[in-house]
C-alpha cells in the first residue's frame, strides 16, 4: 500500500499523463490540437485550450511555491491567467511540455512529504486549508479544466 504521499504524488502526475478513471487526461485531451485550434475562442466570452494550459499550469506552480513556504498571498491575474503568446506551433508544444514538467515536478514535491508537512497549514492568510488540501485541489482543478477543453475541442468540431 502506498502512503499518502505517493498517491497524491499519483494523482497530481496522473491529471497530466493518465490514465484516469473518468476519461482523458490533459494529455490525452490535448494530443492533436494544433496551435490554430489552441487559440481560438469557439464559445463568446469563454477562455481559448491555451488559455486554460496556462492556467492550469500556473496553479501547479503556484502550488509548489506554496509548498516551499513561498506564498502568493494574491495571485494576480496575469499569473492567474498568463498571456497566451503568439501563436506558434513551436509556442504551443512549450506550453503543452510546461504543463507536464510542472505538474511532474509538484508530484516529485509531494511525494517527499511527510504526514506532518501534509497535515501543516499553507501559508497563506484566507482560507486556512492543508498542503493535503492544496494537492487534492490542483488534481480536481486540473480535472475540472480537463472538462472545459473537452467541451471547448467539440464547439471546434475537433
């Protein structure tokens, strides 16, 4: 059986490269769009694929700051939500290859916590919650955009 902090570590690197129980993972959703489809915005008012990689890789690096005790108290929303750069086949696999090596790199982080380090606070002012809590929260984030480009891939007929 493993401890808890290899099965996050699982999880985290899982929500990238699969498999997954419920579907696709990022990976597996993301396997021939081509940087065109990426950026485009096939639902008004809605974020582009590449918008939501950024993302979804800023949160895991945000988390492995937090993890090393170097909080974003607030996160602004250029870290947020990075700007997508021009559009480039060459931009788009960086982009696609930083998601991976980032969320990688938080599962190697995790992995290494003790139940103590699981259980301490993250320090940030509000809300209080558990690195355990940060770590569950970057798979469900992760998950949760996975749905949003599925849907984003069928508006683009892909």
């Amino acid at each position: 059986m493993m401890d808890p902090s290899s099965i996050l570590a699982n999880h985290i690197e899982r929500t990238v490269t699969g498999p997954m129980w419920h579907g696709s993972s990022l990976n597996e959703l993301l396997q021939g769009v081509t940087h065109e489809q990426a950026a485009a915005h096939p639902i008004a008012g809605a974020h582009s694929i590449w918008e939501l990689v950024l993302h979804v890789t800023a949160w895991s690096d945000i988390a492995r700051e937090r993890l090393n005790n170097r909080s974003l108290d607030s996160v602004p929303t250029e870290v947020d939500f990075p700007p997508v750069p021009t559009a480039t086949a060459a931009a788009w696999a960086d982009a696609q290859a930083r998601l991976t090596a980032s969320h990688q790199g938080l599962a190697r982080a995790a992995e290494a916590l003790s139940a103590d380090a699981l259980a301490a606070v993250v320090p940030v002012p509000k809300p209080r919650y558990t690195v355990s809590t940060l770590l569950h929260g970057v798979i469900e984030h992760g998950t949760y955009h996975g749905g949003q480009i599925a849907l984003l891939k069928r508006a683009l007929g892909i």
